[in-house]
C-alpha cells in the first residue's frame, strides 16, 4: 500500500431529494416496502485501447434483507479476481447487512485493507471505507465514514462533487497517456421511501494516437453501497403510560410504550399538543412533557404518519396552581387550636385540606364552586404559622394566622410587705406567676387598682402598687389578667394609737421610739420648769 494515507470525513445526509448525484446511483427497485439491501466491492472494469484493455468483473459480499423480515449479512469476504486483464484487485469487505422491521429498514457496508492497480498503477488505496442507510415512515438517512484513503498516492477527503485525478501510463499507439479516475460519493432518494449512498471510482485512459486526442472508458469500481426502502407507515400501537397521572399545571414527563413510532411522532392530551417529544430507535417507546390541563380525566393520543393510536387514559390532578386566596378569617387565634377559620377565594375544588405551619387543620370543607372553604386549626406554638391549601398534586399558599398563647389565671405566693397604715400609701411587691404587662388589675378593701396604676415585671412574676385607704384590719388582695382572678392573700392594715393632744416619738434603746402622751407630755415639761 501507499505510505500516504487520508482521513474520509463523516457525513451523515438526511431526507435527500431524487438526482442528487450528476453520475446518478438508480434507486433500488425494490418489490415491497420496508427492503433493503448492500453491496460490497463491485468491479466492472471493461474497456480500453488494444493490448492495453483491462478486464475484471465481480461483486464481493452481498445481501438483501429477508422479505419476512430480520437481517441478512456476510462477513469478511476476500475480495479476490478470476482472469483479470490489466488488473490487480485484493481486501476484504468486513461486512454487508441488511435489516427489515416492522418500523425501519436498514442497510450498510464495510471495506477494509482494500487495493486496486490498472495498467501497472496503483489507483486506489483504502484504509477502513464504510456506508449506511435507514429508512423509517417520514424519514431516511445516509452516512458515509472512512480512513486513509489516497488515489494515485495523493491523499483525498471523498465527498458528492466528483474529484478527477490521473497519472501517467505506457500505452501501445499512444503519446502522452494518462490513467484518470473520477472518484465521487453518490446519493439518491426520496424523503419518505427509498435512499441509497455509495462510493465509487470511474476509470478512463487518454492520449493522443497520433491524429486526435482520445480517451476510452475503462468501467468503473464500487467500493461501497447500501440502500433501503421505508417500511409501509401503519397506525402506532399503545400499550401504557406512566405515570398516569400528574399536576394540571403540565411540566411531567411520562413514558409511552407500544410499536410503530416514528421519530414525527406527536402525542396529544385531550388535544393539546405534548411537548419535547423523543422516540427510542427501535420505535417502541417514547418520552414527552405534558401540558397545561384541566383537573380530571385526559385522552392521550400519539399519532404517526400511518395514523393514529387508540387513546390512553391519564388524569390530571389539581395541584393549586389555579387557586387565589381573597381572605382568611380570623386571623388569630389560641395555641390550644380549636378556632374555626373560613378561606374565600377561588379555584379550591380538589383541594383536599388546610396545613398550619405544616400541622393539619380538622373539619375541612369546600363549597362544590371552589370559592369557600372551612377548617378548624390545630394546635401549634404562638406565633405567625403560614397557612397552604393542600392539593393532590400541590399547594396554595392561603396567608398567615397568628397564634396567641393561652390565657391562664394569675397566681399569689407572698406579699412584701403585707401589712400598712389605714391611711393606704403603702408600696407592696406581690410576687406570683401569670402577671400581665399592661393587662393587670389589683383588688384590695373594695376598691380596684387600675393596670396603669400596676408595674409588672417583664417575666410577669412580679408587681407592684401603691395600697388604698382602709379600715384597720385584714383585707383581701386579689390580682386579675385577662387569663381570670388569682388566689387571695391577706394584707393587715394596721390602726394608729390614739393621741391626746400632742404626741411625740422619743427614741430609746436599740433603735426603738417611744410614742408619748399628752398626759405624759405635760408631766415632763412641767418637771423641766421645777426650781432645783
């Protein structure tokens, strides 16, 4: 072989119109639809001027797909020529194949270590040379791939345009001879039934026979071909679908099983087009996104080019997307739960309940229009909770509602101090639980201390207040906050002596005061005056 070699680039062509090629490959005259068909090296070298003509027919490696369908092929067969004139052929065609299915037909060919000398000239040398086609209902396709490919030495990337290359050669009655070999890559067909791709060289020898320029048709060499026919387009068949259901706001994807699609296929819900719809190769399955619905019942429906499928049920479910929220009443209520809250607004039917703060409400309704629903609230910590309508396939946020604490009675442990004057005036710190900022009274000898009037302790387990006038005696303190009354607790008013004219506080020993009479008084000041 050759020391130079030259890639062959991939090119793949699809839904190719008939004539595509000026040297034009027939399209295969095939009996049915759905044949297919390939051919390996084909040499068809006859021709040329006197003793110089060359010779060399034969077809290495060929099949056509069963008529019952499945797939016909041969495998490493030697390409390797009886009686050639002028000619030297030899390689290996790797493999020919042909497949029918019921959706796609296919076809290809492989070459390998392939060479071809005429006239004493390598003309052709082939590293690795493949081609193949498939045909589905709607749509074919053809590719070509190959390695190291040169003619007459020269490195060449094969492509549709012919490409004429030559080199010098000795012929008997001709001066200035030349071997020339137009190498091309032919495709024909039509969109929906039948391609077919080869590769090719043309030979031809030229010179001058001493009167005129001359030229004489070798023949020609196929390297390469493959072709098919698209099998017959049918209805697609059905056999499920999953999920089978899915949110009315669309977005899922599911998975279609059955026969017969084609990568045109659509799928309709209730028929509203699906959308990102992708066939597996072998037509048996599908993959597509649902679109927007209606909560309840849908008919899902593929069609092809050969019809369409009976319909597979799937059903939408609500999922809040539609649902808008005008109002929540009340908006507040107690820890403990037990409030019943009415929402208003629209789009609610299929809702199926009512969280708080992810905690499910009780006794949940909605009107038959969707634009009511009642819920009784469960119990959750104090604070804002957020409130969402639950749906089968999602929620809706409702707002918020606030949950206050439990209000609880107040309770008295002691009081500092607890006794005083009848005069009242006396600061007293009662200390207890349940005390309320701003929310608590005193009740002390009949009368009530206003919350104004009461300092309670942020912790609210402590106040104090200021104690009323009071007849000596015990009276009874009671605390009152919006969570009900407190225990009582005796406060001692405590009666002054009595004082006849003046009286006076004298101190004595170990911090004490003496409260004097008038009586008393007037004995002392008149013991002062006495002459000593």
């Amino acid at each position: 072989m050759g020391s130079v070699r030259r890639r062959l680039s991939v090119t793949s062509v699809g839904l190719l119109v008939a004539g595509a090629a000026g040297l034009g490959l027939a399209p295969p005259a095939f009996a049915a639809p759905g044949d297919a068909a390939a051919r390996g090296v084909v040499l068809d070298l006859v021709g040329g001027p006197g003793d110089e003509s060359v010779e060399a027919q034969g077809t290495f490696g060929s099949v056509t797909a069963p008529p019952g369908g499945g797939t016909n092929n041969e495998t490493s067969v030697d390409v390797t020529v009886s009686d050639p004139v002028n000619v030297v052929a030899a390689g290996t065609v790797a493999e020919v194949t042909a497949t029918r299915g019921q959706i796609t037909s296919s076809a290809s060919s492989q070459l390998a270590d392939f060479t071809l000398s005429v006239l004493g000239v390598e003309v052709l040398d082939v590293s690795e040379l493949g081609v193949t086609t498939q045909c589905r209902a709607g749509n074919t396709s053809a590719g070509a791939t190959g390695d190291d490919i040169t003619v007459f030495g020269q490195p060449i990337t094969i492509t549709d345009t012919a490409q004429e290359f030559s080199a010098n050669v000795t012929v008997t009655g001709l001066t200035g001879a030349t071997l020339h070999a137009v190498v091309d890559r032919q495709l024909t067909g039509t969109p929906n039934n039948v391609i077919g791709i080869n590769v090719r060289a043309v030979l031809s020898v030229a010179g001058f026979d001493g009167v005129e320029p001359v030229r004489f048709s070798l023949g020609q060499v196929i390297l390469a071909e493959a072709s098919c026919q698209s099998p017959s387009a049918v209805p697609p068949t059905v056999s499920s679908i999953s999920p089978t259901s899915g949110p009315q706001s669309g977005g899922q994807q599911v998975t279609i099983t059955g026969t017969g699609f084609a990568p045109n296929s659509t799928v309709t819900f209730d028929g509203v087009a699906a959308t990102n719809v992708v066939v597996t190769t072998d037509g048996t399955s599908l993959t597509a996104v649902t679109p927007l619905g209606a909560a309840g019942p849908a008919a899902v429906v593929v069609t092809t080019a050969g019809g369409s499928a009976p319909p597979l049920p799937y059903t939408y479910l609500a999922d809040g997307s539609g649902a808008e929220v005008t109002g929540l009443a009340p908006g507040e209520g107690p820890t403990a739960g037990g409030t019943t809250v009415t929402i208003t607004g629209s789009g609610f039917t299929g809702a199926t309940g009512v969280n708080f703060a992810g905690v499910a409400g009780a006794g949940f309704t909605v009107n038959p229009a969707g634009t009511t629903i009642t819920v009784v609230t469960p119990p959750n910590p104090a604070g804002p909770a957020t409130v969402a309508l639950v749906f089968p396939a999602g929620t809706a946020n409702a707002g918020t509602f606030a949950y206050r604490p439990v209000a609880v009675a107040p309770t008295i442990e002691s009081l500092s101090p607890n006794q005083g004057g009848t005069a009242g005036g006396t600061v007293v710190t009662v200390r207890g639980s349940g005390f309320v900022p701003g929310g608590t009274t005193v009740g002390l000898c009949g009368r009530t201390i206003a919350a104004a009037e009461v300092t309670v302790a942020t912790d609210g387990r402590s106040l104090t207040f200021r104690t009323p006038p009071c007849a000596a005696g015990d009276a009874a303190v009671r605390v009152t906050t919006p969570g009900g009354r407190s225990n009582e607790a005796a406060f001692h008013y405590r009666a002054n002596l009595p004082v006849t004219g003046a009286s006076l506080g004298l101190p004595i020993a170990g911090g004490l005061t003496m409260l004097l009479t008038g009586a008393a008084l007037l004995l002392a000041a008149r013991n002062r005056r006495k002459p000593v």
